[in-house]
C-alpha cells in the first residue's frame, strides 16, 4: 500500500511539475483567478488518486495532462481573443481617479475602505489622498500612481549626471561555484582564486556567497 501511494505521489509531482513548465512562469508570476482554480483542481487529482485504490498512475496521468493541455489552449486563445482574455483573465479597474475614490468600482469589485487602505500603505501611501490614479489589476494586487507633491524626485529631477547600470554576478552560492555566471562576468577562475587568497579564502566551501559587481567589485561573505 505504501509502495503504490509512494509511486502515485511521484509521478504525479513530477507529471505536474512538467506540465506547468510547460505552461510557463506567467502561471507563477501572475496568478488570476483562473489560474488559481485550475492550480486547486491539479492537485486534487493527485490527492483524491492517492486514497483511491481503483485509479493507477496511468490515469493520474492521463488526467493531468488532458486538464493541463486544456489551460493551455484557453491561455493560447485569450492571448489572441480579447474578448476570452476579459472572460477568464478580467480586466484592470479603476479605484481612484484624477484623486478621486470610484465608490461604485470598488463595490463593483467587493473592496472596501479598509482594503483600499491597507494595498495602498504597502506601497508606502498612507493617505488616499496622497495618490492621483489606483488600478485593481488582474491579480488582484493594486498599482497606484503618487500625486505630484507627493512622488518621489528622480535623478533627472535632481540632475545627478548619468551613468551606465551594471548588473552583478552572483559567482559563488552556498560554497558552489557558478562557472556560467563567472564566465559571463568576463572573469577567470584563476582570477577568482587569486582574490579569495588575498583575503586568506583557500576553498569555495568557506564561501557562503560571493558577488561582482563592475563598479562595486568583488564582494564575499563567509560562513560564520
């Protein structure tokens, strides 16, 4: 008995794990209501199988695929049918506009006072009345866009000269070396080694995390 549920409980995971790389991360990254739902039925499929002595892997399977095979056909359809994307994506709403509160879109969309308030301060508004435009997106999350007083300047405001972004390379994590990212980085190992001695580092394994950065340098900080 342990045996089968054990079997079932791994090709399942492995079949869902295929089936949303499949799907893609947007399924991860944007989770709407739809995509919830279909996430909720996936696993069920494998958590009723697993107590259901008369399905077998085959039909865990079977199941999982069909129904993953399904959502990509309506997330292929609602990205070239406007009208299916409004159906089972919905659409963005406006919550507050020109710096004035839509009362009939946030009853509209089941959202009250408190919630509004509560998405905003997370943002670091902690007045309504501190932002012109608040949209409700697909998600639920809500974007909000700051009253002119209120934004934040940015460095063309306050003519800071330009300069080129850099992005860091994460070289060494949890004593591992990422060659990939080294080689990106335009580094050597030799290169490398030769900084860790320097800082009386004879192994990656004495490294937690180490990171480059081209203006900032060579960064590393070490089990402690």
């Amino acid at each position: 008995m342990y045996l089968d549920i054990t079997l079932e409980l791994v090709v399942g995971f492995l079949t869902l794990l295929l089936v949303l790389k499949f799907l893609g991360k947007i399924q991860f990254s944007q989770i709407t209501p739809f995509d919830f739902i279909t996430g909720l039925v996936m696993g069920n499929f494998i958590g009723d199988a697993v107590f259901d002595d008369k399905v077998d892997v085959t039909e865990i399977v079977f199941s999982i695929v069909v129904w993953g095979l399904l959502i990509y056909c309506v997330e292929k359809l609602t990205q070239k049918v406007m009208i299916l994307r409004v159906l089972f994506e919905g659409k963005p709403s406006l919550l507050v506009k020109d710096g004035q509160i839509l009362f009939q879109n946030l009853k509209k969309n089941h959202i009250d006072l408190n919630q509004l308030q509560q998405q905003l301060r997370k943002q670091g508004y902690f007045s309504i009345y501190e932002v012109e435009y608040v949209i409700l997106e697909r998600d639920g999350q809500i974007s909000a866009v700051a009253k002119h007083e209120y934004g934040a300047p940015t460095k063309q405001d306050l003519k800071i000269p330009k300069q080129p972004v850099r992005l860091p390379f994460a070289i060494i994590m949890d004593g591992e070396l990422i060659t990939q990212n080294l080689t990106e980085a335009g580094l050597t190992e030799g290169w490398l080694r030769e900084q860790l001695k320097n800082r009386k580092i004879s192994d990656y394994k004495e490294v937690l995390y180490a990171e480059w950065h081209e203006i900032n340098g060579l960064k590393v900080s070490e089990y402690n």
